[in-house]
C-alpha cells in the first residue's frame, strides 16, 4: 500500500545545504564530461525524505532515481499530493 502522508517543506538551512551541493555536483559534472552538451544529472534519492526530492524539484532539478519499487511509490505519492496541494496548504 503506498502512503500518502503530507510532505513538510525542507528547512531553510536543508535547502541550502542542498543547493550547495547540486552547484558543486553541477560544476564538477560539467568539468569532467568535456562534452559539449552537459551530461543529464539524475538525483538518487535513496534514505532522503521527499522534502529533499521537492526542495531539488524547486532548485531545478528533474531527473530523480530510487533504488527500490517501494519507496519510489511512496515517495512519488507523497510529491504528487505536495503538488497538486492535497496536503492542506
């Protein structure tokens, strides 16, 4: 059964520790691909709560991964609610 609990924003703090670390991923990505088009960054989003999934969605990150059936369900149930504000905000 997949859980549809509310998702909590990220704190503000977590957000800029996230954005901290998908600006240095970004640079090094980009330095080593030597390509001229960049590489697609995909987020593995494995043992991190959906609010980090959203507060990377919000920072302009698209590509998402989990490693289990489970917890992609859970998770994509959980933002979709976020996003279609059926978490009561």
């Amino acid at each position: 059964m997949t859980s549809t609990r509310n998702v909590a924003p990220a704190s503000q703090e977590r957000v800029a520790e996230l954005k901290e670390s998908l600006v240095e991923i970004k640079s090094r990505v980009e330095s080593a691909s030597g390509r001229p088009r960049p590489a697609t960054l995909v987020a593995v989003s494995k043992l991190k709560p959906a609010s980090d999934i959203l507060a990377c969605h919000e920072l302009g990150q698209r590509d998402f991964a989990e490693n289990y059936v489970q917890e992609l369900e859970e998770k994509a149930a959980q933002v979709r609610s976020y996003c279609h504000g059926e978490n009561g905000t």
